[in-house]
C-alpha cells in the first residue's frame, strides 16, 4: 500500500473516528472503501454518460427502427 496524507474537516474527523471505533475498523480501512463506491459509481456514471452520447449517433438509413427494432435486428443479425 502506499502512505498518504489527507485534510479533514473537523466534522469529517470526529464522524471518521466514531466510525472506526463503532464499526471495529480503522479510519484507514473506512477510507479505502468510500473510495472503492465513489470509484464505481463514477465508473457506473462514465458509462451511462457514454451510452447516452452514443444514442442517436447512428444512422440505419430507416425511419421505423425505432418501431420495427426485432425486425431490424433479424435482418442484420440473420436471425
């Protein structure tokens, strides 16, 4: 692991030490894994937020794929 230094707020601090001494873990550990959920959710928003930008993007080149979509998909996918 690697050692870093971080600045809290004194409210931030108190809630982080009760935590710890509540939960049977260290401020340390507590930290990690409130890192851990804001990486996947933003993760999880990076996707959407891709997914939204890709919507629209393509063209088919017909105006009912978006009522006639099983149809759409047989016909490319050969089904």
């Amino acid at each position: 692991m690697i050692r870093t230094q971080i600045s809290l707020t004194e409210r931030h601090a108190e809630r982080l030490r009760v935590l710890a001494l509540t939960g049977g873990l260290s401020q340390a550990a507590i930290i990690r894994e409130a890192l851990d959920g804001y990486f996947r959710d933003h993760e999880s928003r990076m996707r959407l937020e891709q997914a939204r930008r890709a919507v629209g993007a393509y063209r088919s080149g017909h105006s009912s794929t978006a009522e006639d979509h099983d149809e759409a998909l047989d016909e490319a996918f050969g089904t």
